[in-house]
C-alpha cells in the first residue's frame, strides 16, 4: 500500500495525483490512461504507480521534463531570446544556430530520460546529439540529412564535445558578447552543475573590459589582478578555475586557439584541491575524483524541488537520503531518483491548510 499521510497533510485525490504526476513528467496533462486508472481508482497502489511512470518516462511527452526541468536547474531555458551576442563581430551566430544551441541539451536530457541512462552521462558522457547547423559549429563532418534531422554523435571528444558542460548554449549564455567570461562559466558550474551556495558580489566589483580584442592583458592575468581585491578573492578562487578550462571556447562556444586579440589561449587549472589540469579533461578529472556526489546530490534535491513546486525543507532529509541510497544501487539510473520521489509521502500527499 502507498505509504501513509504523514501529520498535517492528507493524501491526493486519484485526479490530482494524476495532475502532479503528468506535470511533473510530461509538463501537460494527464492522458487517457492515466485517467483510466483514476476512474478505477487503483492510480496511488505502488505498482500501477510505478508501471505509469516507466510508461510516460519513454513517452515522447517526456521532453517537457526535459525541458522545463533541464532549462530550470541549468538556466538556459530563456537561451531562445539571447541577444547578448554582437552579430556583427559573429555572423555565424544566426537564429537557426541559436536555436540549434537550446535543442541540444533538451536532445540530450531527453535521451536520458527515455532510455534510463546514467546520470553522470550528463558530465562524462562522449557522445552528444546535432542537427546540420551545430554540427558545422562544431567542426563536425557533413552528413546528408534534412536540416531540421538530428542524430547523435560518439567519440564527441574528437570535437571538443561531449556530455553537458563544453555545449555551446552554456559557453554562449555565460559570455558577455565580445569576450568570454572565466567568471560567469565558471560560477555556473559551482552554482548549477555542483550546487554550491555563493553569497552575492560586493555592492562595488571592478568591471572588465567588455571587448577581449582591446585588452592589453589576458583575460587570465586580468582575473588575476581582479582576486587581488581581498573582498572578491575568497568566492572567485571557488569558480574562477571551473571557466578557464573553457578558455579554448570563445563566445559563442566555438573551439579556438587564440583568444579575440590573437593571443594563444591558456586552458591550464590548479583546482581547489590543489591539483592541476587543463580543457573539459582537467575539470571531469577533478569533478570525478573530488566533486562528483556534489552533483549528484544538487541534481537529486532540484529533481526533488520541481517535482513538488516548492523549495526543500528539513523534513525532506530522510527522503533525499533515500534518493541518494536508490540511485548508487541503480547505477545512477534517472528512473530511481524519479521512482523514489513519486512513490515518496511527499508526492502522494499534500498539506493541509488548516493544520
């Protein structure tokens, strides 16, 4: 049986439990057979609930979790509207290229989803998915295929790619439009990517130069000389390292050599933990051996935090315990995390007003 109402709270309704679960999964409405099994009231015993979610997860409908779950915890779900870009400096940056950019990661997600893959695909995995436009972004070999087509490609790391963190959308968004930004890439991955809380920048922050083809410095030894500043220094040295292994990306997430003022660039790190590396490479390494149950623990409780359209609370603990428990026994498996929070008291109950 469905585990019972904790206090104060009282269990859904068959309509609203298929109401929650079809938003949670698909971001529309419950379908015909979800509301069949309202009708014959069985939708909350564990196994009929278990067997609609492996249905819908390998729906194409899935792609709203996708999407709107993806777009929400990796911020890149209003990517479509970026104009930050000087189009003038970047002719290649064209609505059909920007477009391209958003559809990756939900391509990718969406695959993940639907097949069960490991979740720690999204920062290891060598493969990604393009259609024609981003694949010539990247460097990839033509294939004859319908512009809208998209397909996935293995050995990404041939290209510079693979898995989330070298997609073009996340190097894009998190750049100012003539230059990159160490600081902005990297204050991604600690803050969306790993989860850490970063308190907000000082009222007064030095600004950089906008346009890197003006600088007189690197961007690496303007960086540099902005930690010397003791009110800065403490929070930069936590993400300023994640963004310069992505220096051999420009701005909108093209693979270089030199930077915008014909300088080599220098994709060498010395992470938190005092070992080096260099590129994508370096800092898997060091997610890898240091930071990994970091991500996974932020992606459970954001998984968690969109289910239930509402922010974590302490009484959640034992429930994100169990999340963390189920997914190291599934190989990381997607379908435990979501498993364990549908059948979680949690999702089954909702709080009542009066108590």
């Amino acid at each position: 049986a469905a585990s019972a109402a904790p206090v104060g709270t009282r269990p859904l309704s068959g309509y609203a439990l298929a109401n929650r679960l079809s938003y949670f999964l698909w971001s529309s409405m419950p379908d015909d057979e979800l509301l069949a099994h309202v009708g014959a009231g069985d939708l909350s015993k564990p196994a009929v609930l278990l067997a609609q979610v492996r249905r819908m997860l390998k729906d194409d409908r899935a792609r709203g979790l996708a999407t709107e779950f993806g777009g929400n915890w990796l911020d890149f779900r209003r990517f479509e509207e970026n104009n930050s870009v000087d189009r003038e400096r970047f002719p290649k940056f064209t609505n059909e290229l920007r477009e391209a950019m958003f559809e990756e990661p939900i391509r990718f997600l969406g695959d993940l989803i639907r097949n069960d893959r490991p979740v720690l695909d999204l920062l290891y995995g060598n493969y990604t998915f393009v259609n024609q436009v981003l694949a010539e972004h990247y460097g990839m070999p033509a294939v004859a295929a319908p512009p809208d087509q998209w397909f996935r490609v293995d050995n990404a790391n041939a290209y510079g790619r693979g898995g989330l963190l070298p997609m073009a959308v996340f190097l894009t968004q998190n750049s100012p439009g003539l230059r990159t930004s160490p600081v902005k890439r990297g204050y991604w991955i600690a803050r969306r990517v790993l989860g850490e809380v970063i308190p907000p920048p000082p009222p007064v922050v030095p600004e950089l130069p906008q346009d890197e083809s003006k600088m007189d410095l690197p961007l690496r030894d303007m960086l540099a000389k902005h930690r010397s500043n003791p009110a800065c220094a403490s929070c930069h040295a936590r993400f300023d390292v994640f963004g310069l292994t992505f220096e051999g990306y420009g701005p909108i997430g093209e693979k270089r050599t030199k930077d915008l003022a014909g300088r080599a660039v220098d994709t060498h790190a010395t992470f938190p933990s005092g070992e080096e590396g260099a590129g994508p490479e370096g800092l898997q390494n060091y997610i890898r051996a240091h930071r990994e149950k970091d991500f996974l623990n932020n992606l459970g409780q954001k998984l968690l935090v969109y289910a239930l359209g509402r922010s974590a609370m302490l009484s959640d603990e034992p429930l994100l315990d169990q999340m963390r428990t189920k997914l190291s026994a599934s190989g990381n498996r997607m379908s435990a995390l979501i498993e364990t929070i549908v059948t979680s008291p949690q999702f089954l109950n909702r709080r009542n007003p009066d108590t």
